[in-house]
C-alpha cells in the first residue's frame, strides 16, 4: 500500500503555505446486489482521515438490530462483501469510522430494497424536457448528454448536472437553427431540484456551453457557471441579467424576447452574459458580461477577428476551474483556439465577481501571438512547475497562474488532451497530445512533452489530421504510461521507450500492437492498471495478446457526442477510489451509473480528493471530453 501525493502537496509542504479549499465529502456509501447471493459495500477513504482510520460495517435487516459483519476493523480496502445478508428483506448498510478502536462517527444508512435486482448501477430518473420546432420548420426532441456533479446542498454526497441537448444541435460550421439548451439538477436517488433555459439566443452543440460545476466560494455547496443571454432563465423561472443588485457592471437594457439569431442561425449580434447560479435553486448569484466578447461593438456581426466571417471560430468556447493562488478556486472562460485565443479568470467570492487577469494571444504583449492557434477543444489544468498553484494547458499551449505566458509549441491545433505524471522515473507531469496539421507539427503527430517547459519528451510521425489518442498504463511489463493514437501512428509506446532523432526530434519506440479503443479510461479492476472504456463497454488490455476483452457491456444505454461515444460522466463518485461511468438509458429517461464490483486489495484516498483530479472531473464537459487523470502517478511500477 501506497501513499500518493500530488506535486502540489509537496510544494504546499514544503513552503508551509495555507492547505487548499477541498470539497467536504461524506463517505459514499454505496450497495448494490453483486449477485445471488451477495452485496457489494463501498464507501470513501479522505484525505482528512486520520493515518490508520479503519472500518466497521453495520447491516439492519427488516427494521432489527444492527449486526456488525466484520469481525476486526477493516484498515484494508474500503469495501465488503456481504454473503450473509437475506435479500429477500429490506436491508440498511451504514460503516462506522474507527479510530484508535474508537468508533467515532456515524453515516448515511444506504437503502437495499427487498429482492433488489442484480445489478451494480443506481438508476436516477429523468424528465424529458418536451420538444419543439425552431424557425425553419424543423421538429427536435431532447436526450441526455453530459453531465458534471457536485455538493449542491452541502449534505457532503455529490448532485448531478444535466445538459439536455436538442436532436438538431450543430457543430459550429454547420449552419441551422437549434433547440434550446437546458440545464438539469438532480440528486442521486432521482429527486429532481431544479431546470435552468438558457434560451434562444444561446446555440446548442458541442462547442457552446460550457458549464462548470463547483464551490467558488468555499461555503460547502457547489454553484453553477455557464454562458448566458437575453432570455435565459435560471431555475426560479426568472430571466437572468435584470436585476441590477446581481449585475457585475453598468446594468445594460435588454428585450428577454429578442431573437438575435440570423438568417443561418448563428448568433452574432446582442450581448452576451455570464452567469454564477445558486447550486441548491438554480436561482440567478450573479450575472456579467461575457468577456472576451464577439467585438466591441455589439450590434456588430464582423467576427473576422477569429478566423472567419460567418460564425465559426468565434464561438468556439472553452472552460475551466483552477486554483491560480495556490488556496482558492477561480473560474476561466475561455473563447477562441483555431486562431485568437483569449482566457480570462474570474473569482466568485463573498457574493462577488471580480476579474483576475485575462491573457489574450492578439492584444500585442510581446510573446502572446505565438500562442495564436495553440488551442484545442479540451482544456487541462495542472500545477505543472510545482508552486502549488494551477497552470492552464490549452492545447499546445501553457497560460501561467498568473495570466502571463508560460510556453507554445507551436505544434498547432488538436482534439485530445492528457495531462498527469506519467513517468514514475521522472519528475513532474508529462503532456500527451495528438495534432491535426501536418503544417504546425511538421513531423510527430503524436507529442509527449514536458508539462513545464513545453520540451518535446517523445513523439510519433503522423500523417494528417491525428483525430484522437490517449495515454494511460495498460502494459504492467512496462514502466509508466503507454499512448497510442488514430491514423497512421504506428502502435502501442510507452512513455521511456524513447531513442533521440536529431532532424525530427525524440521518437517513441513502438512496444506493441495498440487497442482500437482510444476513447477514455477507466479505473475499475482491482489493480492500478487503468481499462479502457469506449462507447458504452469497459475492456481491459491484454498484453500478452495484444487485444481487449469486455469487462462491462450493459445493454439498453447510449453514449452521447456521436462518434466521440462519450459517457455523461466518469470520474469517482462514490465507493472506493475506483471510477463510476454514467450512461444514459438509450430513450434518455434515466441515467445509469455503473459501480465496480471487483474487488481490489488496493487502499486509497478518494481520486476526488486529488486536486487535479477533481479540476479534470469539472473540464470533463468541455467541448470533446476527455478523461480525467490525477496530479501523481497512479499505475503499475
């Protein structure tokens, strides 16, 4: 058993500096029927815990007495196996925290209802939203698309937040009217909490809303930010950017029934918000102007500045949660990466907007312009030179915490993004990234370089556009990472098989055949390999064969983003540390969240406890999602 640590940490240790806010979770009880005969309890181990905190597991079977299953307090795994329990009852599942053979607390009951299914997913309901028809005619209905989570209310156990998205949302170069986007809040037994419209005047796609999830101010609940417009609501049903006491700035004049969207349904013209909501409501905190906007002139349609004249580029809108100094959260939005890129920070405090700083690849400060056409459609966030404060990765590209200019490598565009340490040899975090332009990458498609410095690690000759790759342990023969990426890229490499090439730089040495997988990963095993998890089946890698074998194939869900196959969510949300996937049912009228039931001997901290983690589980919505990694090397030696 080890204890991992981020870099972070360390350098919080060493400079003495005040611990960073962390979210206060519960343990995360959950229970499922594993089979016949048999549930699977799990529950959280904090980073608060005390060193040896150990374990009691309690079961209530029909209203009686509760019967301890463990015969000593549990300092292993956090989870058990009940083979005695009469499911054909009602049971109650609660664990006692154990210190110095103390029990010292008391949590949550979690509910196992009689003749409970087998099955290792809770179902959490939905509703709907109803359909419509937009200007052009043209009928749309709604599924379930992504989702991000977090306290909500404060009970310590996380909410769930939903986007809807409409049958005819659109990628940014297509032309044509969408249905409106809408925000959903539930808890995890289905209760539902509130909905948020955002209106007309807000497009749906990929590309567009980008909401974040998580507590800005540290008062324990989870708030809300996205883009916002004349006509969005918030969860009261009032229109957000009207009241003046709310308003961070001039309160502007605005018809919450205008329609700014134009002949080929972009929308060019009108202002454009920001808006904080109130996890717990979704009532309307606070409302700004969206900043960078489209031009200073809002009536204006000329969207030249980003790259083309009709729309394209300049609502291509990234955005992020980091702790820039070092203690607290702040909030990044983002517009532009094809060819201006700007980021600003924004802190919600003490019932405040206030802006940080805002970097901007074309506002002529000597340096930034290499950073035009760096970005990606995904976003990262990392304390890469390890002063314990968060630097933003956008693309091939690194923003400092303080907003100044960190390194480019002028490698260009890409649509995949991972970040962690993936070497155990090595100090710091590594940066894997596939790129789209022969032109910007000249040689390796396929970039390992150093988190820091933006030095090249390792690459791959590409050929193209490198539309997809990922990087994660799957080979144990080999130390560290592997990655792997579409098109013509070769096979499987690992992060330390690397031969110096002085005309095109480091290049990996291929180790294997790859998996055709090079979606997402998932932690969900028992060891600390990660599986791979592609549209809606998680498999792991056999590397003595080279190929992949399901683990999990549930039927009767979808994955969402089209070929992207990308689940509502993965990250740790309850349990041990190993990793849940939402999915949507296929007729989107629940959500299913899939919970490992192997059993593992490995004892950690919750994943959401680490910064990194936590910040990549906020980002995961973003544009083309990509997997969450944390801030230290987690995987076989």
């Amino acid at each position: 058993m080890r204890l991992l640590l981020s870099a972070a940490c360390f350098a919080i240790i060493a400079s003495g500096a005040a611990a960073p806010q962390m979210e206060r979770l519960g343990r995360g009880v959950v229970a499922v029927r594993s089979g016949e005969k048999e549930v699977f309890v799990g529950w959280r181990l904090l980073a608060s815990d005390a060193p040896g905190t150990a374990f009691d597991v309690y079961r209530i079977t029909a209203g009686g007495q509760a019967v301890l299953l463990n015969t000593e307090p549990l300092t292993g795994a956090t989870h058990w196996i009940d083979r005695e329990a009469n499911l054909s009852a009602d049971n109650h599942y609660v664990v006692h925290t154990v210190v110095k053979g103390q029990e010292t607390d008391e949590n949550p009951f979690v509910f196992l209802g009689a003749d409970s299914p087998v099955r290792q997913f809770l179902s959490v309901p939905l509703r709907i939203p109803e359909g419509g028809t937009t200007p052009d005619k043209v009928d749309f209905t709604y599924s379930a698309n992504d989702a991000s989570v977090g306290d909500l209310d404060g009970d310590g156990e996380y909410e769930i937040v939903l986007k809807w998205d409409p049958s005819n949302a659109k990628d940014n170069s297509q032309s044509g009217f969408t249905g409106n986007v809408i925000l959903d809040a539930y808890k995890l037994d289905g209760t539902f909490l509130w909905r948020i419209d955002l209106g007309k005047n807000i497009r749906a796609g990929a590309h567009y809303t980008q909401f974040m999830v998580y507590d800005l101010d540290g008062d324990g609940r989870a708030e809300v930010v996205c883009k916002t417009a004349p006509g969005s609501m918030d969860g009261m049903g009032e229109y957000v950017g009207r009241n003046a006491a709310r308003f961070a700035g001039t309160m502007p004049e605005f018809d919450v029934n205008a329609d700014h969207r134009n002949s080929a349904g972009y929308v060019l013209t009108g202002y454009e918000f920001f808006t904080v909501f109130d996890g717990g409501s979704g009532a309307e905190l606070a409302t700004a102007y969206y900043d960078p906007p489209r031009n200073a002139d809002i009536t204006s349609a000329n969207v030249n500045a980003w790259g083309d004249n009709y729309g394209n580029r300049v609502d291509r809108f990234l955005a992020a949660v980091a702790y820039l100094d070092g203690e607290r959260p702040s909030v990044v939005l983002c517009r532009g990466y094809y060819t201006r890129a700007v980021l600003v920070a924004w802190n919600w405090r003490d019932g405040k907007l206030k802006k940080v700083w805002t970097f901007d690849s074309d506002d002529g400060t000597p340096g930034n312009s290499a950073y035009r056409g760096q970005g990606n459609h995904n976003i990262s966030v990392a304390d890469v030179d390890g002063d314990g404060r968060d630097e933003i990765i956008y693309g091939a590209a690194a923003i400092d915490d303080d907003g100044k200019a960190l390194h480019a490598t002028g490698r260009g565009h890409g649509d995949a993004l991972h970040v962690s340490q993936m070497d155990p040899a090595r100090a710091g975090q590594l940066v894997f990234q596939p790129h789209e332009t022969p032109a910007s990458y000249k040689f390796q498609g396929l970039d390992l370089r150093d988190a820091r410095t933006g030095e090249a690690v390792c690459g791959v000759e590409g050929g193209g556009d490198i539309g997809r790759g990922v990087a994660m342990d799957i080979d144990p023969r080999y130390p560290g990472y592997e990655f792997w990426g579409a098109g013509p890229t070769g096979g499987l490499y690992n992060v330390q098989a690397c031969d110096p090439d002085v005309e095109k730089g480091p290049r990996a040495r291929e180790i294997s055949a790859k998996p055709r997988q090079m979606n997402f990963g998932i932690w969900w095993d028992g060891d600390l390999l990660r599986e791979l998890l592609d549209g809606t089946t998680i498999s792991k890698w056999d590397w003595l064969t080279a190929t992949a074998g399901p683990l999990l194939s549930p039927e009767g869900i979808a994955s969402n983003n089209g070929t992207k196959a990308t689940p509502a969510l993965s990250a740790d949300l309850f349990g041990d540390w190993r990793e849940e996937v939402i999915w949507r049912t296929s007729d989107s009228s629940e959500l299913r969240i899939y919970t490992t039931v192997i059993p593992t001997e490995h004892r950690m901290v919750t994943l959401m406890h680490d910064r990194q983690y936590r910040l990549a589980v906020a980002w995961q919505n973003v544009a083309y999602n990509q997997p969450p990694h944390p801030g230290f090397y987690l995987g076989e030696k």
